[in-house]
C-alpha cells in the first residue's frame, strides 16, 4: 500500500515538473528563455521561441513572450506635438506610425522587455525628427506642395532610428495639420478683415459702375427726349403748316363764307357762358353780322353743293 502512494506521488512530482516545464507560444508572438535574467543562447545566438509548444527547465529558465505583429502609436490629443516651420509659424501636428519588433533580443537589452517604454522613446524620437523637418519648411510646403516627401523623409528617419531599439517603422502617416488655437483666432480674423475689405471695395467698385450706368442711361434720356420734342415740334410745324395752307385755300375759294366762318367761331367761343360780358360798341367790326340784313355788311349767301 505504501508502495502504491510512493507512485502516486512520484507522478504527481512528474505530472508538476511537466506542467512547469511545457509553455505555448501563440501566433504573432515570438519568445525569450531566460536564465537569471540574463538571454539564453543556443550555438552562440539568442534563442528565440517561435510559436508552437516548448519547454524549460523548471525553476531555471524563465519565458517572456512579446507580441510581433504590427502595432500602432498616435500622438495624444490631450498633448498635440507643436512644431515651429521656417518662417516661424506655430502649427499642430497629429501623426501615427505602425512599427513592429524586428530584433526582439536587441528590443529586450535596450528597453528591458518594456512594451510601454519603448512606445514613449519611439514616441520622443518620432516627435524630433518631425520637428527638425517641419523646421526646414514652410507651413504653405508643409501643407501641400511638399507634404508627401516630407512624409517620406520622417518614415526613413524614423524607421533608421527605431533600430537602435530592436523596432522597425514600417509606416508614418501625418493625420492633421492644424494651428494652436490663438494662432487661429487671429488668422480668422485677419482673414476676417481681409474678407471685409474686399466686400467693401467690391460693394464701392459696383456703386461707382451703377453710378457710371445712370449717368449714362440719364445722358441717352436727354438725348432721346430732345430728339423727340425736335421730332415732335417738326411734326407740329408740319401740321401748322399744312393747316394753314388749308386755311389759305379755303379762304381763297370763298373769303365771304371763310369771313362768316370764322366770325361765328369767334361768336361760339365769346359767349360760351351765359356770365361771360363784353364791353364794346356794337357799331365795332365785330358784330358785322348782326347788323340788319339790308346793310352793306350783309352776311354772304352759303353756297349749295348739288349732288
């Protein structure tokens, strides 16, 4: 009986020592076996655990597992990196780089295994040189006509600096560039007043055109009225003319029947109202034809037209 719990508690000791022995590397992970601290080398390099099942000596040898797919680092929008351009200008950069561990015994001896401080020094690092190469630029450069090679220029300096940390930069992308907030608060209005006064000197530029147009529309008015009361004091001439050449050949065909005519025209317009008063002789010329039929100024007889 006795002999029987010795091996029950030999395979216990055995099932342990296998438990601590075995470790698993997941997919995208890569490992380190450590003793003391210190990296295990097998024929004189590292040793690096890909993923699938292994084991240790237990008690001896230590696994740290570090994740080697492509992570990501953005800047922070709570701290914004400022960067000063040549000519001095204050803008807000916003980046992201995607980098991965490329030489995980040289990321390990360089940042002690620290996936958070080796973030923060790539971070450091990635914020000098977009800062050294926004410097050599102009903002109106570093927004359009050269942004792409700049881009450029910081994922190879970045990429050559992250190998002093066992990392390599596979991409840096520039998000948003943008000014600090009383930068832009003066730009606006500057742009603002800029925007004012051309609103104004195109408002005065269009006042003095409509000015222009009046006096020219008030010019051709005077110019078509005049040549329409020349036209129309012709055309009075005319009709005043031929009028009294009407007149003149009536007169001509009968001057006793022109003479009645008119003198009952003059009777008509004298006494229109019967409060309309004459003072004159009634021996005067005008009332020729209101003497007796038998005086000398008896009016002439109406001559009949037969049909």
């Amino acid at each position: 009986m006795a002999h029987i719990k010795f091996i029950g508690v030999g395979a216990l000791i055995l099932l342990l020592i296998i438990s601590m022995s075995a470790f698993t590397v997941n997919e995208g992970e890569t490992a380190l076996v450590l003793q003391l601290g210190k990296i295990v080398n097998k024929n004189g390099k590292p040793l690096i655990v890909q993923p699938g099942l292994h084991f240790k000596t237990p008690f001896i040898d230590k696994v740290r597992v570090f994740d080697s797919r492509v992570q990501q680092l953005a800047t922070s929008s709570s701290q914004p990196l400022m960067v000063v351009t040549k000519e001095q200008t204050y803008l807000v950069v916003e980046y992201f780089a995607k980098w991965r561990i490329n030489n995980l015994p040289k990321f390990y001896t360089s940042t002690g295994g620290s996936v958070s401080w080796a973030e923060n020094l790539l971070e450091q690092r990635i914020n000098d040189v977009v800062r050294a190469e926004y410097g050599r630029h102009t903002s109106d450069q570093a927004i359009s006509a050269d942004r792409s090679s700049m881009t450029a220029a910081i994922k190879e300096q970045a990429d050559h600096i992250g190998k002093d940390q066992g990392i390599s930069v596979i991409d840096v992308q520039i998000q948003q560039i943008t000014m600090p907030k009383d930068v832009m608060d003066s730009v606006f209005k500057r742009m603002a007043t800029e925007r004012k006064q051309f609103a104004e000197a195109k408002r005065a530029k269009g006042m003095e055109k409509s000015e222009e147009i009046k006096a020219l529309a008030d010019q051709k008015a005077t110019v078509i009225k005049a040549e329409a009361l020349l036209q129309a004091a012709n055309a009075r001439a005319q009709g005043d003319q031929q009028a009294a050449g009407i007149y003149a050949r009536a007169y001509s065909a009968d001057p006793k029947f022109y003479s009645l005519y008119r003198s009952l025209e003059a009777y008509t317009k004298s006494f229109h109202n019967k409060s309309d008063v004459l003072v004159i002789k009634p021996e005067g010329q005008f009332f020729n034809y209101f003497h007796s039929v038998n005086s000398e100024h008896q009016a002439p007889s109406v001559p009949v037209v037969k049909k």
